[in-house]
C-alpha cells in the first residue's frame, strides 16, 4: 500500500517541477459515500480532486479506474507511474486529468489547463513485484471468498476446491492478504474480510490482465445475438454455461441493451452452434466464450437464465470504458457487492 502512495507523492512532484503549479495532498484514505478514494489532492486553484491511483494504466485496466472515478460522483484524477502518449490522447479526449511520476500531466479548469506527454519514464524508476494474491491463482481464490461467504468459516481444502486451486496456494495467498490488510483470522479462526471496497477495486483491475487472458477466450459473429432468451435455467446449467457480461446485466438493471453476448462455459460446441445459428471467427465478433474459474455453485439471481456472480459481470463491464456500461457497472456495485 505504501508503494501506491510513493507513486503519488512522486507524480505531485513531478507536476510542480514542470509546470511551477502548486500541487498538495490534502488526504490518504477519503471516506465517500460509495467506498474510499485513494486520496484528496489540489492542483493550482483548482477544487479538490479525489485521486484514483494506480500502478500502470493499460488499455485493459482502464475501465476499472474509470469506474472508480465515476462512481465517487466528483471531481477526479489519475495517478500512475507512467502514461504513454496513446494513452495520455485518449484521456484527454475523454477529458480525464491524470498527472504521473514522469511529470506527464493533463488539467483543464476554468483558470488553467495543461496537457505534457512524451515525458519518457524515468530509468531509475522502481517497479514492485506483483503481489501473489493478485496474479491468477490469487485471483480466484478472492473471488471465492467475495462471491460465497461460506468460505469465510470454511478449512482451506474446501477453499482450495471451489477456487481451482492448490491447497498450499490458499495458504500462501492469505498470508500475503492479510500483510496487505484485507483479511485476517477472529479468534474462533474464521477469515474476516477488510476494507472490502478496495479488495474490490483490486480484483477488478488485475482481472482483464492477469487472469481473463488465461480462459481461453473465443470470440464469434452470430446471426442471432438473442438466442440466449430461449435458454432456460435448467438448459443453461446442464450445459454447465453461465450468462455474464452486457446480457446479464441487463436482466439485473434493466438498464442496457446487450450487443456482445458473453458466456462462461465449457459446452458442447457442435450442438451450441446449431443454437447459435453457424458462428464465424471474429476477434470484434457479437459472442464470446470463456472457460468459467470456479468450482461452485452461483446464487440464482434470475430464475429464467442462469447468470455469473456479480462481481464478474461488474469486471466485464468497467474493462470496456463504456459509460453506459460504467452507469450499469455502478448499478450492480450497488445493489450486489456491498459489505455486510
């Protein structure tokens, strides 16, 4: 946690050096409405900008820190080591500030704006070692833990089974949680789950880089994107398929019109074709099949279809920047995935 609030204290620096604009950190750790920002900063005489910071900024985990930053409903800002020129014109087209640690910056207030790319990251800049909870085993083994609270109260070998993962992994993914601050054992040895937002908004930044890519993802252009409203619960689940991505979360907030049909599922793909009436090999196709990483059983959120946890279809959502898709993200955040 101290690494991400070198990156901020570095990238403020940076700000003032290249432009000789004060830059101040009002607070770590800014309680809102809806979860913790990372911090409170002021550029200039600019408001108060609440700071969503992160390690890197990938196209792939761009639409997480956006979801953030939109969920916080206030004025915000960027952080990271580093943004390339690509990235720091996409921002600035989406009107996003961000500042990093190699004084690249982009600001627009009524009083000041500025906009530096091509700042080359600095070689002596350190980097950190991923974290072993937040590569793909790791990954898994949270999901299990957020998505059944059972697991919780549950031995290792059980966790172990419904994450997919080795027993000993368990073992060692909680010892590096616990150093991270978001679990630890009460005295009857139960897990207790902390700062649950921010474990959240771990999950879903390294989900599309670390673990997505390994579930051999297959994408298809279909004739007929609706031929998942003819499934029935019992098709989907001897199928042993889930509904996830846009077309769950439009049966959850009846907010979006679907367009890609996401599905995690290892079904059989010869009688799936004929349904989907002669899929084409498409990488920007309508379809996309997944290999599903969990062991257990989902809570039936809709008795028609069977769909993925919500934290799953969250992640699907925020990874594409859209903002219909961010509105419909933060609608499930909402009503989902909050603590107890």
């Amino acid at each position: 946690m101290n690494y991400i609030y070198q990156i901020l204290r570095d990238a403020l620096v940076a700000f003032r050096e290249t432009t000789d604009i004060p830059a101040d950190l009002i607070a770590e750790e800014v309680q809102m409405p809806a979860g913790y920002a990372d911090a409170e900063i002021r550029l200039g005489d600019g408001p108060p900008l609440m700071a969503e910071i992160k390690k890197t900024l990938q196209p792939a985990t761009l639409g997480a820190a956006l979801a953030n930053l939109k969920r916080f409903n206030c004025p915000g800002i960027l952080i990271t080591e580093y943004v390339t020129p690509q990235m720091a014109e996409k921002l600035k087209e989406m009107d996003i500030p961000f500042l990093d640690v190699a004084g690249n910056a982009y600001l627009k207030t009524p009083n000041t704006f500025v906009y530096i790319t091509g700042r080359k990251k600095p070689e002596e800049l350190t980097t950190q070692r991923h974290n072993r909870a937040f590569r793909a085993a790791g990954l898994k083994v949270i999901f299990t833990l957020l998505t059944l609270k059972t697991q919780l109260k549950a031995p290792t070998r059980e966790i172990a089974y419904n994450a997919g993962v080795a027993n000993g992994t368990v073992g060692n993914i909680l010892k590096d949680l616990g150093q991270l601050g978001f679990v630890y054992r009460s005295k009857n040895k139960d897990l207790v789950l902390e700062n649950r937002d921010k474990l959240i908004d771990n999950w879903v930044d390294a989900y599309p880089r670390e673990l997505r890519p390994q579930l051999k993802v297959q994408r298809f252009q279909i004739q007929h994107p609706d031929w998942w409203k003819e499934f029935t619960y019992d098709r989907w689940q001897q199928n042993q398929m889930w509904l996830g991505g846009e077309p769950a979360a439009a049966l959850l907030t009846q907010y979006l019109y679907p367009e890609t049909i996401t599905v995690y599922g290892r079904p059989d793909f010869r009688k799936l074709a004929q349904v989907v009436q002669q899929p084409v090999r498409d990488e920007h196709g309508n379809f996309e099949l997944l290999e599903p990483f969990w062991n257990f059983e989902t809570e039936i959120l809709n008795k028609e279809q069977r769909i993925c946890p919500p934290l799953l279809i969250y992640a699907d959502l925020v990874v594409t920047g859209d903002a219909r898709h961010l509105d419909a993200a933060n609608l499930i955040r909402e009503k989902y995935l909050h603590g107890d």
